[in-house]
C-alpha cells in the first residue's frame, strides 16, 4: 500500500478528531521525509481534504448514513473523492485500490462500502459533483469549502462584495515567500546569488521575495539568511519600525517571525524583549534567534497581560491570539474551530486585556502596533475604537485591514497608534 496515503489519513484523523494543526503534523513529514512525490501528494490530499471538507462532507452523504458509518471510513471516502475530484493526474483504478487497501486496515468491515461508492462517484462523476442548492451564495460556499456562518459574518462586517472575494481566496495556493535577513545579506546581493536557483520575484513589500521552488531543507535557510513569512505578516514590524537603541517589547512572540524582523530592523541594537505564554514555543523562538544571528532579544516565558514596567517601552506589539480567520489557505482547519460565539467572545476579552497592559507599558510619546491575522470588526476596528475612547490619548497614525485577495496573501489587520 501507498504509505503517503495512510500518512495522509493518520494526519487527517488528528486533525478531524483531535483539533490538531495540519500545518505542524506536516512540518514532520516535511522535517523527516527524502521523497519529494511521497511528502507532495501527503501535502495535497491532508490540506485539499481539509480546505473542502465542507464540500466532501455534502458529497459523502449521497452515499452514505453518517450514524452508522465510523468518522475513520468518512475520513477515508473524503480525501478519496477529494483526490478523484481534484488530483487529474492520478488514475482512478489506484485511488480506489489504495482507499480499499487501507479500508481493510483501518476497519475490514467496511472495505466493501468504500469499494462500491469510490466506482458509484467515478461512475456517476458528472452528476456527483454538482451541488443542488437553489440560493447561490451558499452553493458557492459549500463547492469552496466555506461556513456559511463565517460567509455571513463577513458579509454583515464588509458586504456580499467582499464576502465573495474572501470565499474565493480561501482554496488558492498561498505563494512560498520569505523575508530576507539584512543582518546577514542584503536583498540585492541576495537576489543576484540565488536567483535563478529559486527563480526568485519581488513582493511590493521591502526585504520580501517569493521562490518559485520549495526552500524548506535550502542551505540559506540553515544559514539565516532568510525565514518564511507571509508579506501581510512581514508589513506589520515594518510598520512600526522601531529605531535604534531604543526599548521595545513584542508581547506575543512566537513563532518568532516579527519579533526577529523588530531585531534586525533594530540592527542588533538596543533592547528587544519578547514575551511568549507557552513554553514549547519558547523553543521554537530560541531555534529561529539564532539561526538568524539576533543578539539584542531578551526572551521571557511569561503571560503577556502581567507585563509591569510601567512607561518604559519605546515601541511595542501586540500581534494579539486571534481567530486566525486571516489565514484559512494556510491553516484551513480554522474554518471549523473558531466558529463558535463563546470562543471568539473569549478571544475578544484576551486582546482587551493585553492592551490595557500594552497602553500601562508604553512611554508617553511611545508608538505600538496592535495586528492580528483576522478579518473581523469584532477583534480589529471595533477594538480599537473601544481602545481609543478608553484612552483618549492614544491617537491612531495609520489603520489597514488586508483582506488577502488583494494579492493572494495573508488576511491582517494592522493599527499604529501614538501615546500622546
């Protein structure tokens, strides 16, 4: 049997049953697997299954009774019509044998029910597919994978126009873009070593490029010369742009992408304290320091909220815990995790409360930046302006919300404010 099938069902089985992240049960694979065709098609059918799962999940039931079919066989029916749907290039003899295959490990009693509905969809696949609901913008939702309830909270926030847009957006193919690290090379002499190793390309955002090849395992990742980041992501520390020798705080640090463009943007001066709540990701952050050569960073384990060093920071950011619905072509999961009123209510208190302590910490005179990888009023406009009328001395410089589609990048919304 294919192992990267049964990779894929495993990853998927995590996700689906234990609210895991694909994106960091993929980083293993990527991490600890040589074959490039094996760790592609494990990437294609765990991220295609989850990103449409909505739609599978409507195409599963013409065949089956979901009460009385086990969540392992639906897994497997799912990333089975996924790939005869999506993934032309592979015969669909072989997705069947595969998926009876692995029926027949995971749960035999089912493995002749897998076997007749993968041949009903090849047999039927020009009726199968289509989706029989009269209203259009929730027909567009389920062939895109998307909540309705996420299509009409954006809708009530942003109207049908955007709506639509972010809908579309969210099964496109996220671009491999990277930040330079000018503390070791500059974009320019960068650009001329590795250009047509990578067939490297601009961004509209400065020190960001976009390879056009996989840089994961490249030796100018080892060597720091670069670290992923989405451009939406790079623009945030690049909007506030702390000087040199000054006292800035980043507050919710991990992974570590901002706070090390805060460092280099900073050239290795002054004092950079990054705050980080989990342990684990203590770790990660330490690995990109230094593999990225940072020196002027202080890391502290820590919540953020208890931060006391009253009017002391020059610059700070809060890149605040989010609903992350910004990033559903990265982490399409999200779609089905973050939905709920409670959570995001909860959510919503949290970014309060860190900028109380934000607004407690700066300097009179001080500027912050306060992001999150959302789109939605809720944890972005509507937070600030609460913020705003709480502190009346704290005036906004600049406020943008990047939906993402504008250039098939990250959603995120990113405010500048000055403490006057």
């Amino acid at each position: 049997m294919d192992n990267s099938r049964k990779q894929s069902w495993e990853i998927l089985k995590n996700v689906f049953s234990n609210k895991s992240f694909s994106n960091i049960l993929l980083n293993e694979v990527s991490k600890n697997q040589t074959n490039e065709k094996f760790k592609n098609l494990t990437f294609a059918i765990v991220h295609g299954t989850i990103t449409y799962k909505i739609y599978l999940d409507y195409l599963t039931k013409k065949l089956i009774d979901f009460k009385k079919t086990p969540q392992d066989i639906q897994i497997l029916l799912w990333m089975s019509i996924y790939q005869i749907k999506f993934l032309e290039t592979i015969p669909h003899y072989a997705i069947v044998n595969e998926a009876v295959m692995l029926a027949s490990e995971v749960n035999p009693k089912f493995t002749g029910l897998v076997n007749a509905c993968l041949k009903r969809v090849i047999k039927e696949k020009e009726s199968f597919f289509t989706v029989d609901i009269k209203d259009e913008n929730k027909r567009t939702c389920v062939e895109k994978g998307f909540p309705f309830l996420l299509f009409k909270k954006i809708e009530n926030d942003y109207g049908t126009d955007i709506a639509l847009k972010l809908v579309e957006d969210s099964v496109k193919k996220p671009p491999i873009s990277f930040r330079v690290n000018t503390l070791k090379i500059s974009k320019e002499a960068f650009i001329e070593k590795y250009q047509s190793e990578y067939g490297l390309k601009e961004s509209d955002i400065k020190d960001c490029l976009i390879a056009s090849t996989s840089i994961v395992k490249s030796s100018m990742y080892f060597e720091g010369l670069i670290t992923i980041q989405d451009p939406a992501s790079i623009l945030v520390a690049q909007t506030l742009n702390p000087k040199e020798n000054t006292k800035v705080l980043d507050m919710c640090s991990a992974p570590g992408g901002k706070l090390t463009h805060l460092g280099a943007i900073m050239k290795n001066t002054g004092e950079l304290q990054g705050y980080e709540i989990s342990e684990s990701k203590i770790r990660l952050i330490k690995e990109n320091v230094l593999r990225l050569g940072l020196t002027n960073i202080e890391l502290k384990n820590g919540d953020a909220r208890n931060i006391d060093q009253k009017e002391s920071f020059d610059s700070i950011l809060l890149d605040a815990p989010c609903s992350g619905f910004g990033v559903l072509k990265r982490k399409p999961e999200i779609k089905f995790n973050n939905l709920d009123d409670q959570s995001l209510k909860e959510i919503i208190e949290l970014q309060s409360q860190l900028l109380d302590t934000a607004y407690y910490n700066l300097k009179i005179g001080g500027e912050m930046v306060y992001s999150t990888c959302s789109i939605n009023l809720d944890e972005n406009e509507t937070q600030i302006k609460k913020f705003i009328t709480k502190y009346p001395n704290m005036e906004i410089i600049s406020e943008k919300q990047l939906f993402g589609y504008e250039n098939n990048t990250d959603g995120f919304y990113i405010c500048k404010m000055r403490k006057k």
